[in-house]
C-alpha cells in the first residue's frame, strides 16, 4: 500500500501523519472535504476559503481571501502555495493567481481518507510541499448505488443548502470503478442578517451563494497478472455570487470556476518484487471573474471586471520501486523516478481581450529515496524493538531560476511495542508563483486617509507601489520535526502522539502591506514608507511601473506627496514557524456500544523579518494570521446502526496590532446524529438518516474595529459569521 509521505511502498514515514477515513468523516459530520481539512488544527483557515471576506476588503492580502468559493489546505498558515495538494498522489491544477487548489471540488462520497502530512516534503514531492503535503485517497472497491439528498440552513439567516449526491460502483475479478456525482446549491449571507455586520451598506454580503456540479471517476484494472491501469478524473464547475460596496459603489461579483483534472498511470509487476510505473497527471483550471459596479441610487451599471485566472499544469513521471537488500529486519528498499512538470498561467482580460499577466514555467526532475529497516521483530533486542531509517534526495532543474536540490533524513526508533519515535530534518523550496513574477507592476496615488494617514493636509496625496517581481528568486526552508507515538499494547484502542515542528524559511515571497487601509496607520509597515519623498523618487517610481492610476481627483503634484509606500512583492528575509501538536483518541466498550474519545491541538508561534538587520515581526496570534492556539475535541458514541458526537472547537484570539489590542477566543460546538437502517438486502434497509448542528450555541465571532466602513468588523480569516447551522440529509444504498 502506498502511503503518503514516502513513494516506498509500505515504507516508513519519519514524520507525523494526520489521516481521518471516511468513517471518521462520517462520524463527526463532514459533508465536503473542505469542512474536513477547515477542522484540522494544524491548518490555518485563511487562504482560499468561502467563508473569508471577498474582495480582499478587510486588507488580509491577496492570497487571504475568497475567489473561487473552494476550500484550500494552508498547513501552518504559510500559504495554500506552500502546501502540496495530492488526488491520489498525483498533483492537481493549480487555482487563481495565489495556487489554491480546491480540495472541497472532490465528492467526499468517493474518499476513502484524507491522509496529511504536517512536514516538508519538498525532497519527496518537489515544490510546494514546504509546510507539507494532503493526499485525497478515493475508495478503490464500491459496491451498489448511493442516493443521498441534505438541506440545511442557518438559523440567523442565509446559507440555505440543497445538495444532491449519486455514487455508483462496482468490481469484476479484474478491476473495478467507482463514479459520483454531486450537485449543491447554496443561498449567501447577507451583512443584514447578522446584528454586528447590518450596518454595511445593503445588499452586501459576507457569505457568497454558489452552485456546484463536480463529477469524479476512478478506474484499476488488470491486464493479465502483471500489469495494472488506473485513471483518475474530476470535473467540476462552481458558480458564485456575492456583493460588496466599495469607494461608493456596489459590486455585484458571479465568478465562474470550472477545474478539470485527468490522470492515467500504468503499473508493470517485474520480478523479484519490482515494479515499474508511468504516469501523467493534467490538470486545468479556469477562474472567469465577472463584476459589474451599480450605482445603487440611480440603478446604473458598468461592466467593471471580466477576466480569466487560466491555469493549466502537465506532470509526466517514470519510476521504479523494489528491494535492494535482504537484511535481518526485513528488506531494504528503494524508490527511484523522473520526470518533467510544466506550469501556465494567464490573466486574460476578456474587456480589452489581452492577457494582463502571462506566465510559464517548466522543470525537469529526478528523485531516490531509500527505507532501510534495521530491528524489527524478526531481530529484536532489549531496548530496540524497531529501529529504520530513511533517506530522500530531489534535484529539478528550472527553466527560470536553475537547479534546486533537496534532501531528507528520517529515523523511526521504537524501544518497545508501546512507543514510537520519529525523528526528520530536511530542506525544502518553492517557486514563486507566476503571478507573484509577470503581475504589472503599477504606481496608485490616493488620499492619505485611504492608507488610513490623518492630520495630513486636504490636498495631500500618498503613492502607493506596488505589483509582481519578474526578479524573484526560489524559496528556501530548513525543517525539522520530532514525535512521540504512545499506543501501550495494554490499553487496547488507546494512541496519543506529541510532536514537535520548525520551519526555518529564507527567502519567502512577501507582499510587504497585506492591509493597505492601515499603511500609515500600523507601525508594522513603516520600514516599507519613505515620508516626503523627493520628486526624483517619485519619477523613479512611476518610470519602473508598468502603469500610473491618479485616483484623488486633483491634478499631480509631487510637492503634495506626504507618502511613499512600497508594496512591491518581496523576497523576505526570513520567516519561521515553529510548535507543538498534540492528538489522541481512545476507542472502548461502554454498555452496550462503544465510545471513543478523540482530540488534538496545535500551538505554534510564528515570525517574520522583511529584511536583514531588521526587527522581527510576530504572525501567530495577529490579526489576519494564524492564532497561537487551535484545538478540536469531542466523543463518538456507536450503538448498533445508531452514531452520536459531539466536537468542541477552540481558536484563540488574535492581536489587531493597529490598536495593539487582543481580541477575544472563539469556542463552538458541533453535534451530529446519525441512524443507519440494517442491511441493503433486509427489508427498508440500506437508509441512512443525520441531523447535524454546528455552532450549536450560535456563537457569533469576535470583533475588532476596522479602519474602514466597509469592512466586516471581524477576522473572516480565523471566525466564522455562520453562526448555529443545521442539516438534515437522508440517503439510500441499492
């Protein structure tokens, strides 16, 4: 069995890895792997998110915030850039301009877990890989035809879903498939259906309304008794709308994204337990972004965004994998493979019909990696019952910015049948992305005020710099983990694992000011502001933009300039992540039926320093960023075709480092019910009934004050305005 995290098969992991089966998806009532991987408390839950503020309005930065209406894995809130999403250990397209990938597009009623490692990976997977790596595993043997049909809603209002779900399967002596299915509808929250948000300007909303139709299939079959064909392939299409007033206007946005996703391999079964594979994965994805501005006083409309973030990825590989030594603990083995990636994105203005932003990128690479078992049970001793290490080794070599290596050291040790350590340091790295290097550079002046600057004069205006960096360079980072697996063989169903992570990254691609409203207001961005800069810093500005926009309504004047802030992407100097993660579950007999008691946290703190010599900056426990704390615990209780559970959810606050004032924790609670009736060959069997309840205390999120009237006055990027949600969803098995 492969397993994520090494390309060994049955290999050995040195790192900690987070699966959660369908069984467990069921249990605690996740109905889209985007609620699966938002419940995780190692992922930040800003990123791509359909619950984070549209339109980048709070100031959260570009690749904090909504544009798709998918979900995307941002393990250890470095970026949905730097966390690798897998379908069956093949790469996905990537997404907008920010290289989300869209985990929620993929039926859940075809996983058969989600397998997550929280480490770099980069020397296993190449790029990207830099916080770690998701896995989606479908189900490889279904048997029947699923029917399944959920509506729920909020009751403070909004967010009414209709979803409707088909699954079929089957499996000859040969082979087998398995296709699904899934069509939902789901109405927007409008700011005046909450309290803390009614007075944004109507009909603002902070939830958008979408339509989803995504279609999976997957395919293994036999030819003869040593080869073996599998094809995976997703189709998807996400409809969304969603309003938001800005600069006096209302922006009406029905974004369209539509993904497709295609990936063929062949197996070839040689002797001496060999094997030889190739494979292809491509991938596309379409994001057309449509907003027409109305002047809500006259009903007047204008035609104000029509463009299309256009990503198309190509991943072809060979590789090999068998044993290359018999030793007294089993066998060693190998896995060895190359291969050619290439990247394309395009940022078409279907308006002027030119592309805005073009970029491509490819890359050749090779890999080896070696699991060598040395204590096993066949050769235990005193003190050793396990011992193994492993070893990893990448190169790629980049049309753009040349050759990048990588490696990984591993050591798993287990003294007795009841402990296990692990042990990892490695070295990762990530392309900027291609919007971060082709985007147009531009030179904006406005108002003071709108950068958040006061007491400066009426006629003063400030310049803001901003835009890609075609001089980027690869991002580079150090990691190293640590773990503790307690699992005593005399407590049955008990595990526990503690384990430790450091991310040490040079050279991140920044943007500087995520939250241009407070450029002159926050202390944090002053090392980006030149105040009064001289007229020939002005020109110099202006000569190097590929574009100048005067937006306050006065003629230029570079006597009047009180401000000039660089937001200009970056290669920071450093930025680390580092913590603590703590899970555990406990499953035994309790009366009649079983309970089982599950739980895991995360604490990590994290910073950032732009440039050498320079001060660090705190992100954990900021406002927009990761909290310092995030836990989910709860209880499942199983009494024949009857399921129980109830999951607490913590994240701590976050400092709003503008009024340098902490906000307040947000605690909820989610219960699910759940019956399934018998049998599918016993009458009135094969039903499945689940009511379930998040938020159940309709605990609104906490507030902050933001700068602008605009805004949503809390962190979409940690809270949810969602409130109490409840579903009722049915389904029948044939």
């Amino acid at each position: 069995m492969q397993v994520t995290g090494t390309r060994v098969k049955g290999g050995t992991v040195p790192s900690p890895v987070v699966v959660l089966d369908a069984e467990r998806i069921r249990e605690e009532g996740f109905h889209d792997l985007g609620e699966v991987v938002r419940s995780i408390p190692q992922n930040f839950t800003g990123g791509q998110n359909p619950g984070v503020t549209s339109g980048n309005l709070a100031g959260a930065g570009l690749a904090n915030q909504n544009i798709t209406g998918g979900s995307s894995l941002n393990l250890r809130g470095l970026g949905p850039d730097a966390t690798l999403t897998l379908l069956n250990g093949r790469r996905m397209a990537y997404g907008t301009a920010v290289q989300a990938v869209d985990i929620s597009a993929i039926p859940v009623e075809a996983v058969s877990r989600v397998e997550i490692v929280a480490d770099g990976a980069s020397a296993i997977y190449g790029s990207d890989a830099v916080a770690g790596v998701g896995n989606v595993v479908l189900k490889r043997e279904y048997e029947g035809v699923t029917l399944g049909a959920r509506y729920g809603a909020a009751t403070e209002g909004g967010l009414g879903t209709r979803e409707y779900t088909a699954t079929a399967g089957t499996t000859w002596g040969s082979g087998g498939l398995i296709a699904t299915y899934k069509s939902a509808s789901v109405d927007p929250i409008r700011a005046a259906d909450r309290d803390y948000t009614a007075r944004l300007v109507p009909p603002t909303s902070i939830y958008p309304g979408s339509e989803l139709g995504s279609a999976l299939l997957s395919l293994h079959q036999s030819i003869g008794s040593r080869v073996e064909f599998t094809l995976d392939a997703l189709r998807t299409r996400r409809e969304q709308s969603y309003d938001f007033f800005l600069l006096g206007m209302n922006t009406h946005a029905t974004p369209r994204t539509t993904t497709s996703f295609v990936a063929p391999a062949i197996e070839v079964f040689l002797a001496n337990d060999w094997s030889l594979s190739a494979g292809a994965a491509l991938g596309r994805d379409r994001h057309r972004q449509y907003q027409v501005r109305q002047n809500l006083g006259n009903g007047a409309s204008v035609l104000q965004l029509d463009e299309c973030y256009c990503n198309e990825s190509r991943v072809y590989e060979m590789s090999a994998e068998g044993p290359v030594a018999s030793l007294a603990a089993g066998e060693a083995r190998i896995a060895v493979g190359v291969g050619y990636r290439n990247n394309e994105f395009t940022q078409f203005n279907h308006i002027t019909a030119r592309p805005a932003t073009h970029g491509s990128d490819g890359s050749r690479f090779a890999y080896a990696e070696l699991d060598v078992p040395l204590v096993s049970t066949a050769n235990a001793r005193a003190g050793i019952e396990r011992l193994a290490m492993t070893a990893a080794v990448r190169g790629e070599d980049y049309d753009t910015f040349g050759s990048v290596t990588t490696p990984k050291l591993g050591l798993i040790y287990g003294p007795t049948g009841d402990v296990t350590f692990r042990a990892s340091t490695g070295r990762s790295f990530k392309a900027p992305t291609l919007f971060e290097r082709n985007y147009m550079s531009f030179v904006q002046l406005e108002a003071p005020p709108y950068f958040g600057g006061t007491g400066f004069p009426a006629d003063a205006s400030a310049m803001y710099f901003g835009g890609g960096n075609p001089d980027l360079e690869a991002e580079r980072a150090r990691t190293w983990s640590a773990s503790m697996a307690f699992h005593p063989r005399a407590l049955p169903g008990f595990e526990a694992e503690l384990s430790w992570f450091h991310i040490d990254f040079t050279n991140r691609v920044k943007q500087p000011i995520t939250v241009a409203s407070q450029a002159l207001r926050d202390p944090v961005y002053r090392q980006f502001i030149t105040d009064a800069p001289s007229a020939e810093m002005q020109q110099r500005a202006i000569e190097l933009a590929d574009g100048f926009y005067n937006r306050t309504g006065l003629p230029y004047d570079p006597a009047k300039v009180v401000a000039l802030i660089d937001g200009r992407n970056l290669n920071a100097s450093r930025q680390t992540a580092r913590g603590v993660d703590l899970s555990g579950s406990w499953r035994f007999t309790a009366g009649a039926g079983e309970l089982t008691l599950r739980g895991a946290a995360s604490w990590m703190e994290s910073t950032e320093q732009m440039r050498a010599g320079e001060s660090h900056r705190d992100l954990a426990g900021t406002l927009f960023n990761p909290p310092k704390l995030r836990a989910r615990a709860g209880a499942v209780w199983d009494l024949g075709g009857f399921t129980a559970s109830t999951f607490a959810n913590y994240s701590d606050g976050v400092t709003d480092t503008a009024a340098d004032r902490k906000g307040g924790s947000f605690t909820t609670l989610d219960m699910t019910l759940r019956y399934a009736i018998g049998r599918r060959n016993e009458a009135g069997a094969g039903m499945q009934f689940e009511l379930t309840a998040q938020n159940l205390f309709n605990r609104a999120p906490p507030l902050f004050t933001p700068l602008r009237d605009y805004a949503p006055p809390y962190d979409s990027t940690n809270y949810s305005p969602v409130g109490r949600y409840l579903s009722l969803s049915v389904s029948r098995q044939f």
